[in-house]
C-alpha cells in the first residue's frame, strides 16, 4: 500500500508545487501596466488580454511586454510600444515601472512634455520616443539615468536648450535630437561622455560654433559621426577638430559657417563623409582630402571656394537607419 500511497501524495501536492514555481508580477508593475492600458487606444488594448502584463499562466504576456524574475517575483523590463497610434500625453504610469532596461514608444502621437518622473526609471538603458509629437524642454532629470546607452528623441517639437545635464549620462553612446526645435548652444559638456559615438543634433535653430563646442581638452574621445547640419551654427572649422581622431561622419551643411577649410581635416584616418555644403567657407580645400584612402563623399557646392574646388562622391541625402545602433 506504501506505493499507493506515494502515489495519493504526489497527486495532491503537484498542484500546489506548480504554485510554488510561476512567480507573481509585482503588484507595483501590475497596477503601472493597468494604468497605461486605461489610458491606451484600441490598438493596443485588445492586444492586452487579462490583468497581468506577464501572463498568468494561461495567458500569455501582454504583447511589447517583457518580464524578468527576480527573487519571488516577476517585474517588467521592457516595453515596446510603437506604430500603433497612441494618442495623448506621454503615460506617467510608465515611470513606476523602476526595472525597465527599455522604453520604447517611438511612431505614435504622443504630446505633452516628458514628465519630471523620467529620472526614477535608474535601470533604462534605451529610451525611444522618436517620430511622436512631444514637446516643451527636456526635463533635466533625464540626467539620472545613469545606465543609459541609447536616446532617441529626434522628430518631436522639444524646444528650449539642449540640457547640459545628458553629460550627466556616463554610459552614453547614441543621441538623437535631430527635427526638433531645440536653441541655444549645444553644451560643450557632451564632449566628457567617454563612450558617445554618434551625436546628432541636426535641423534645430542652435547657434554657437565649434570652437565653443570642443572646447574641453581630450572630448568627445570615442565620437564617430557627428551631425551639426541645419542650424544656425557661425564661425570657422577650428583646427583642433582634427583631435576628434575617430570621426568618420562630419554634417556641417546648411549652417552660416566661414573661414577656410584646415587641412588638418585631411589627416582624420577613419574619414568617410564631410559635409560642407551651403555655408560661407571660402579659399582651396587641401589636395590631402582628395587623396584620403577613405573619403567617399565631400560635399562643398553653397559656399565660396576657388574656382577648381571639386567635389567628391555623388551628391544624395546620407541616411543613417536609427536601427543599425540599437542593441
């Protein structure tokens, strides 16, 4: 009868074992999640399925949702929302969920500002709001997020200067903030971030000059494409940008820059593109840069070269896909 009664056991504890095992979703990001569906359109609400954003075992997780677990429960570290025409003001809820790694809400049709609360999310590493309809300043305290590596802001109508406080970002590689409305100066401090690789802040009304920008000694260390085109950028091209030795991408077209060209530039060893086009740069740019083994395309038509300036590579529109620097 002992067999039997292992049998009995084992049937009646199975149950309670499965309980032991599915982890609960913290009632914290539960009631967060809860909060953005009510405030979501239809698009996304008949996607979203139960009351728990991770599944409760017969359902699945919600979609654009993912969740860790950690200790006795589950929490959600990422959210992607985006294409799906969300409208209104940026979610608040969103920033009680404290483990989000990613944030992404790009494509929709969210106005307002981004709220001060942003800083609470310590954990994010990628936050995407590109293509929507936000607008007013950013708010300073995006510069708690310490672990951030990627911010897409570009295609929104922020306005204000661009806060000095995204040098507060130690982990920062990738910053959009092109289409937008931003003034001012672009502050000099983005050229401590160690790790910035690309630094986009074309077609905005910024003033200042380059000099000003890389005035810090050693900056911008690991920068690769910097983009500064379509603003209201004036003085010349400094010599010391040629310090900026990991540089492939240079975007200066469409600003009111003057002054020649250093020859300097030339020596840049990982050049590719350099964009001069529709300034007020005048004299001979240097045989060096024609005889670059890696500068595909220069572009010089707009300004008041010397008659023989030539350009190199055909003229078209160079378009970097946001995707090729997500991870």
């Amino acid at each position: 009868m002992a067999p039997v009664s292992n049998w009995v056991f084992l049937i009646l504890i199975f149950p309670l074992l499965l309980n032991l095992g599915f982890s609960k979703t913290l009632k914290r990001d539960v009631k967060a999640l809860n909060e953005i569906k009510a405030s979501l359109g239809w698009r996304v609400v008949y996607a979203w399925v139960g009351d728990d954003p991770c599944g409760d075992g017969d359902l699945p997780p919600w979609s654009g949702v993912t969740c860790s677990t950690q200790g006795d429960y589950r929490v959600v570290t990422e959210l992607e929302v985006y294409a799906v025409s969300i409208v209104g003001p940026f979610p608040t809820a969103v920033t009680n969920l404290l483990d989000l790694t990613r944030l992404d809400l790009h494509n929709n049709k969210l106005t307002g500002p981004i709220p001060s609360q942003i800083g609470r999310l310590k954990r994010l590493k990628i936050l995407n709001l590109r293509w929507n309809k936000l607008q007013d300043v950013i708010p300073p305290e995006i510069g708690e997020l310490k672990s951030l590596t990627h911010l897409y802001l570009s295609f929104n109508n922020f306005k204000g200067e661009i806060p000095k406080e995204l040098a507060n970002l130690p982990e920062l590689r990738y910053l959009y903030l092109h289409e937008n409305r931003f003034s001012g100066r672009i502050p000099a401090e983005l050229g401590t971030l160690q790790h910035l690789r690309h630094l986009d802040v074309g077609n905005n009304h910024l003033v200042g000059t380059i000099r000003e920008l890389i005035r810090f000694e050693g900056c911008f260390p690991a920068l690769r494409n910097l983009y500064l085109n379509n603003n209201y950028l004036t003085g010349g091209v400094p010599a010391q940008l040629a310090n900026l030795s990991n540089i492939e991408i240079l975007h200066l077209s469409y600003n009111k820059m003057s002054g020649i060209i250093p020859a300097g530039l030339a020596h840049i060893p990982r050049l590719t593109h350099l964009y001069l086009d529709h300034n007020q740069f005048s004299g001979r740019i240097a045989d060096a840069f024609y005889k670059h083994p890696y500068l595909k395309e220069m572009y010089i038509e707009g300004n008041a070269f010397r008659p023989g300036v030539n350009p190199l590579g055909v003229h078209k529109v160079l378009e970097v896909s946001d995707a090729d620097f997500l991870v």
